[in-house]
C-alpha cells in the first residue's frame, strides 16, 4: 500500500510516499523562507499562493523519483490542520480532488499528531507508551501517548509556544528571518551569563508559560548597550532558559506517570541545546530519549503520510469532505 502525504499547513510544501513494508519510498519539501524573509514573517495570503503553484509539480516530482504511477497510489493524507486556514485549504482540495478523480481514500491528518508520530519514521522507534514533548512555532504539548490516536494532554503553554517566543525573542534582538535558527546561532557565539527565570517551574502542574520569558528579554536588551557580545549572551541566556524549562517539565511527566520513555518532536525539536539538555536530563531519569532527524523536525510531508497511513489502517475516512481547521485542539483526536 502506497500512502502520498501531502502538508500545507504554513509557509512549507511538503509531498512524501509512504508503504507500510518498504517504510519511506521518497520525500520532498519546497521552503518559502526566501519569499517570506522579505516581510520578515509569513504573510498567508503569499503562502497559500505559493502552495498553489508547487503543489502539483512537487506531487509528479515524487512520483517520477520513485519510479511509481498515479495508479500506484492507494491513499493520499493531508494535513487538515492547525494551520494557516488558506495554506490548509490548498492541499485538503488537491487531496480530495486527486481522490476522486484517482477513485482512493483520503485522509485528513492533524498536523501535531504527524509531528508526534515523525519518529516512528526513524531505525530506533520509540515502543508504546511514551511521553511527548511537542514543541514548535504555534504548540507546546506535553501528551501521554498509549497508542496511535490514544492521547492523552497533560499539559499546553498558557500562552506563548516555545517556538513563538524564540521568534519574538529573535526580533527584538533585530535578527533576520526565521528568528529561531538564527537566535539560536547567535547563542553559540554567547554566554548564559544572565539569570533568566524559568517559568512555572516552582509551581505543581505541566502547563507551560514563556511570555514572560519574552518580556524579562525585552527588558534586559532595553537596558543593555546592544552590543554584539550582549546580545549573544542575551540569546544564550534565554535559550538556556527555555531548555531547562522544558527540562523540568518533562521530567515531572515522566516521574508523575512512571514512563521511561520521552518522544521529543516539532521544529523547536531541532535545537542542539534543547537536545542536549533534555538528554541529559533521561539520562539521570534513567529514561530514554527519541528525536526525528532534523529534517523530519519542521513541517514535511513524510510525517503526514505515516499518520495517514496509520489513519487509514484504523478505518478513519471522510469520503469526499474537504476538511480543513485552523484550529483544532489534538484533545479532539
């Protein structure tokens, strides 16, 4: 069974094949960071417009590349949200559509949970039950999950994602687009010489809160000389922050449920400090510790054509409905 994956959640295309026995047969990924860094963020209107043209090359593309034909095809998943609601409207009509006319199933994904399940992809995957960090540009989830579509939510940011708050951050300190990478690349050259605090960690409880991790940022870049060097250590300081916050929380689910294992995923997942601090915190958890390799980190369409697949394979289809929500709670799942 061939399984096409297709993601158009926000400012990336992704098309991918999927087989349950041959594992990923190929993948594709167009980014629009170019476009968009223009304007500094991404604008929707341009992003759903960009989708539209590379779309349908990028599926033939990932045909031709894996020797198969439209006839070979015996699903097509997409990512039906969260996201950008005229990006997602983008791939769920040419999903729905290609299903039609080639007469298969589709099958719409939530974008988190292909995030989640991203590294099921990988040699070592995690076995069942484990405990989920998603972390990305919109989300910070912390899920018990006993099974695929058996979730449970334990915790969420009260506000700003870990994502959102880097490229807020990365702002303020007037680097370029995307903010995140790039904040995180002025760290390395930083000290965390600057005692941010770590949010909600002296409190019971798994929900996360890091707008208050941007505002003491605003404040300190105010009261510094903007200098090169300050801001690095600016950069370095808050990044540490943001680890050991996540750190500490994860270590409280782990100990809170009895689990050993933790799935780290999400863009934000692709951060070197945020790998290393929460290796070493399994570590003394005597726990162990699951990452998709970086390019199965940010958005891309191999994720949506596992979780389609495993949709699929549990009787979850829409027939005809194109299905598209810009918000949709994964505890709805």
């Amino acid at each position: 069974m061939y399984v096409l994956g297709i993601e158009t959640s926000c400012d990336e295309t992704g098309v991918a094949i999927y087989h349950p026995q041959k594992g990923l047969i190929n993948h594709v990924l167009h980014s629009q960071i170019i476009m968009h860094s223009e304007y500094g963020g991404v604008v929707p209107e341009l992003a759903s417009r960009d989708h539209i043209r590379k779309l349908v090359p990028l599926i033939n593309q990932t045909l031709s590349e894996s020797n198969l034909q439209k006839t070979d095809i015996n699903a097509i998943a997409y990512t039906a949200g969260p996201g950008l609601i005229g990006a997602l409207l983008v791939g769920a009509a040419t999903a729905q559509s290609l299903a039609w006319t080639w007469q298969i199933p589709a099958i719409a994904v939530h974008h988190m949970e292909g995030h989640l399940l991203a590294p099921m992809l990988e040699e070592n995957a995690p076995e069942f039950p484990f405990i989920a960090l998603l972390i990305s540009g919109g989300h910070t989830l912390l899920v018990k999950v006993e099974a695929i579509g058996k979730y449970e939510l334990l915790g969420q940011s009260l506000d700003d994602a870990a994502g959102e708050a880097f490229d807020k951050t990365a702002k303020m300190l007037e680097l370029d687009y995307p903010g995140g990478p790039k904040l995180s690349a002025l760290a390395i050259q930083g000290q965390a010489s600057i005692k941010f605090p770590r949010p909600m960690t002296d409190r019971p409880g798994l929900d996360f809160s890091f707008s208050g991790l941007k505002t003491f940022a605003l404040n300190t870049i105010n009261a510094s000389n903007k200098t090169f060097q300050e801001k690095a250590d600016i950069a370095a300081s808050f990044q540490e922050a943001v680890a050991d916050t996540l750190a500490i929380k994860c270590k409280r689910a782990l100990q809170q449920t009895g689990l050993k294992r933790l799935v780290v995923a999400g863009g934000v997942s692709a951060n070197q400090q945020i790998r290393s601090c929460l290796s070493e915190m399994v570590i003394k958890e005597q726990a162990d510790i699951y990452f998709p390799r970086p390019e199965f980190c940010t958005d891309n369409g191999a994720m949506i054509a596992y979780a389609g697949y495993q949709r699929l394979v549990s009787g979850v289809n829409l027939g005809l409905e194109i299905y598209a929500r810009p918000r949709w709670p994964m505890s709805e799942l």
